[in-house]
C-alpha cells in the first residue's frame, strides 16, 4: 500500500549560491510512502501533519542541494515514522538562477527503505 502527498509548495534555503539561500527558493514535493501493512486506523497508517511538520522544518535549514535536502527528509521520516516501510520523494525547483533559462527547472528524486 501506497501513501501519496502530492504539490507540497515550501519555501525553502536549500541553494548553491549565498545569496539565494538568503532570499529562499519555492520547492515543489510530492511524496510516496509505502506502508508495512494496509491500515485499518489511522494510527495505524500515516501521521500527514508530521510529515508536513518535517517538510516546513527542514525547509528552515540552509543546504547548498537539493539531493542533500531529499535524503535529510526521506530519512526522518523513516526514523519518525514506524509504520514507513519505503519513502520517495520528487523535489522541483521550477525558478532557476540561469540567465534567459526557459524550463520546468530542476528535478531530484530520491528513494530509501528500511
């Protein structure tokens, strides 16, 4: 069984350059969790607003990529999250800092299991 979040809009400090960091990036996520086992109550499925609180909390961090970002937030969920068997996240950062960049922007996929 499958869990999917999807068009989780954040800012975030998550950039190469200083100065982008500074000002903040809007990060777009889905997410898709994968269950040990089909729930039959909600403690036994997903906690949505943890979720939502790693993806806000992490947002507050500065790294400098993307992929260091995606596996800081697969992992905590794993960790804080019992009944994740497997976590994928897709981040897109549809603004790029390119001169006459004309795109959908950048995209990281990254996927872990226990």
């Amino acid at each position: 069984m499958h869990i999917g979040l999807e068009g989780i809009v954040i800012q975030a400090k998550t950039a190469y350059f200083e100065w982008e960091r500074k000002l903040g990036v809007q990060l777009t996520i889905d997410l898709r969790i994968t269950l040990n086992n089909i729930p039959h109550s909600l403690c036994d499925s997903i906690d949505y607003v943890n979720v939502h609180h790693i993806l806000k909390e992490e947002s507050k961090n500065e790294y400098q990529l993307l992929e260091e970002l995606s596996q800081i937030i697969v992992q905590r969920i794993l960790k804080e999250d019992l009944q994740a068997k497997s976590v994928y996240i897709k981040i897109r950062k549809p603004f790029l800092p390119i001169a006459n960049y004309q795109g959908n922007g950048s995209v990281i996929e990254y996927s872990e299991s226990r």
